[in-house]
C-alpha cells in the first residue's frame, strides 16, 4: 500500500482560498457580461421637419450605426405624414399603396398618434404606412448589416442603419447633431426656393386681347444628399402666387412637379369632403363659378398622368380653390377676375362742315371773325405789293 505524504494544512487553506478568489471572479464576469447582453439601447431619430405648407422630406438623421439587438425609433415630426420602410412591397404595386407591414400596432389618424414596434432581420418587407406627425415607429435589429429604408410617398427621402456586433456606434448626441444639420439646411432653404418659383409665373398676350397666366401648384427641391446624412428635399405645398388677378376671359395653366390637385369646391362643398384619389378629372375647362372643377391628381408619375392644368375664367369674380390631397395642411390658393372694360364708341365726325360750337363751349365767334379779317388783310397786303 502506497504511502502518501501529509499535506500541510497551510496550503490547502490557499487552494481553498484560490478557488473560491476564481469561482467569485467567474461569477462577477458572468453577470458583467449577462448586464452588457441585456443593456440594448434605443436610438432615438425624426421624420420630416417644418409645420404647414412647409414640408421638409428627410429623415433626422439621416444614417446611423447601432448595436446588434439595439433598437431606433423614429417619430414624425413634420405636419406632413412619412413613412419608414424596409424592403420591397407587393409586386406590381406603386409604393404609395403599398401597406403596413411587420409591425405590432395600427396607425391611428390624426389628430391621434400611434406607437409601432416591429423587428427586422435585414430581410422582408417592413412598412409603418403613414406615420402622422406625433406617431412613432419603433424597429429591434436582429442581424448585422445595411439596411436602407425609404419613405413610400416621397421619392428621394431615404435614409440607412449600419447594424455592428462589437465596436463605435452613433450616441444620442450625435444622432441630434447630425439631425440640427439637416434641419438647418432645409428651413434656410425656404425663401430662395419659394423666389425662384415666383421667378418663373409668366402672362402671354394673346391676338384677342386676353392672356394665358402660367402658375404653379407648389415649389420643390432636387432631392440629394443632406448634411446630417442620408437624401432628402423640400418642398413647399403653396400655389404660387397664392393669389392671381386676371382679366375675364383669360386663362390660369397650373404645373405641378410634385404630386397636388387644382380643385374649385362646388357652392356651398367643403373641401374636406373631396376625396383627392377617387375624384374625377373635370372635362369642361370654362369655369362656371358655382360647379366643382377638379385636376384629379397630377404629376403622380404613372404613364400618361398629366402635370398641368388650365382653366379659362369668362366672368368676374372672386374664386377660392384648394389642393384636395394637402388641404389639411392649409394649401388654399385664390383666382380674382376683373371684369372687363366696357367698349368705347368714338365719336361720328364730318369732315369738312364746319358746325357752329355749342353754347358750353368751343372757339367764341369773335376769335373766328378776328382770325377770318386778318387772313383777308394778309391777302390784300400781298396783293399790293405784287402790283409794285
């Protein structure tokens, strides 16, 4: 039988110590990291800028990076709806109909507010639909990579987030930093945009004495790249000018190169009534004064949709027309008619018979007596002279 040697019991104190120094160690690292899974944080961000008729198209920022399993949320801050939308919706589709998809929540109508909440792989479709100013929009990460995202109603209005496993991500500060940038830049932008349209409303003489007035349905940007990251645009949802006067007879041509009706309520309709994608175009293009006149949607981008509009004004008046897709963001625009001079008659004249002038006024008959005894002196005097 082997025989073993005794163990002093100072050392097996030290072991015992040693061990349960590296069982605490590996507990409190444990947790540390449990802590650190669990601590996914939340990015806030914007969507659109300006109240009214100004429309500031860009997201806020525009590009961000996050965790994976970090999370942004996105609320609409503009009075005009966004939406934020991950991937493709159905085929054969356009994307203003495309619908929500992949989010816990309904979107609620104004003036209420909604708050979605949905996860993205980096796969799929993912759609809020339209989110109205208030409304948010919050999306978990589940795998890394680059996911643009695009607004379904606004062509050129995109943005992206870079999902990283480990590393620098965007904080909270920069996020805002980046989005007071892009922010700037659009509402520094509005008076030069809304001068440059004005520049370019014209009147055409034509032979019958009337005029044909080219005007605008709104002004808008070239989307590109924003400062805070990220494309975008603005646009202003004004008729411009607001207010035009005319000539009876004449008649208004409306551009549009954003997406706007022209629309004249009937007598009495409020224009909240008029849906802008169910309303016919109207045919008649002499305007009555009393009946509704309607572009129906105009420059939507679909094959052969029309972007202008004219309307001729044969009456005097004053007429008061909407935009029925932005009306509720106070786009109102005003046609005032003057009426048209009364003909002017000359005079008939005889030439030739002299008429005597009548008591109020004309050349006395002395002036003309004295006038006809020195043309008769001049006579004579000429006369003599040439007997001499």
């Amino acid at each position: 039988m082997p025989v073993h040697a005794a163990v002093p019991r100072q050392s097996i104190e030290r072991r015992r110590a040693l061990l349960v120094s590296a069982l605490t160690l590996g507990l409190l690292l444990s947790i540390s990291f449990a802590g650190t899974a669990q601590a996914a944080s939340t990015l806030n961000a914007g969507i659109g800028v300006g109240s009214g008729t100004t429309a500031g198209n860009v997201y806020l920022p525009g590009d961000m990076t996050i965790l994976v399993g970090d999370s942004v949320k996105w609320t609409t801050e503009s009075d005009e709806p966004h939406s934020v939308t991950f991937g493709s919706g159905p085929a054969g589709v356009p994307p203003p109909n495309w619908p929500a998809a992949g989010f816990t929540g309904t979107v609620a109508p104004p003036p209420a507010t909604s708050a979605l909440t949905g996860t993205y792989s980096g796969t799929g479709f993912l759609n809020t639909e339209l989110l109205f100013k208030g409304s948010s929009a919050t999306v978990t990460f589940t795998t890394a990579g680059t996911f643009p995202f695009i607004c379904q109603i606004h062509p050129g209005m995109s943005g992206s987030v870079n999902v990283v496993a480990s590393g620098a991500t965007t904080t909270q500060a920069d996020a805002d930093a980046k989005a007071a940038l892009t922010r700037s830049a659009i509402l520094g932008a509005v008076d030069s945009l809304e001068a440059a349209t004005t520049a370019q409303v014209s009147e055409t003489k034509r032979s019958d004495g009337t005029s044909l007035w080219n005007i605008f349905t709104n002004s808008i940007q070239t989307p590109g790249p924003q400062p805070g990251g990220g494309t975008g645009f603005l646009e202003l949802l004004r008729f411009v000018p607001p207010s035009l006067q005319i000539g009876a007879g004449d008649t208004v041509k409306w551009t549009a190169t954003g997406v706007h009706t022209v629309t004249f309520p009937a007598a009495g309709q409020d224009p909240a009534t008029i849906d802008p994608f169910t309303a016919p175009a109207t045919t008649n293009d002499t305007y009555d004064g009393t009946s509704l006149y309607n572009s129906a949607l105009l420059a939507t981008g679909a094959p052969g949709a029309p972007s202008t509009y004219e309307l001729t004004f044969p009456d005097a008046g004053t007429f008061r027309y909407v935009c029925a897709l932005h009306g509720f963001l106070g786009q109102a625009g005003t046609i005032n008619v003057a009426a048209a001079p009364p003909e002017v008659t000359p005079p008939a004249t005889d030439v030739g018979r002299l008429t005597a002038p009548s008591s109020g006024g004309g050349v006395p008959w002395i002036a003309l007596g004295f006038l006809a005894l020195l043309g008769l002196s001049v006579a004579a005097w000429t006369l003599t002279l040439r007997r001499r």
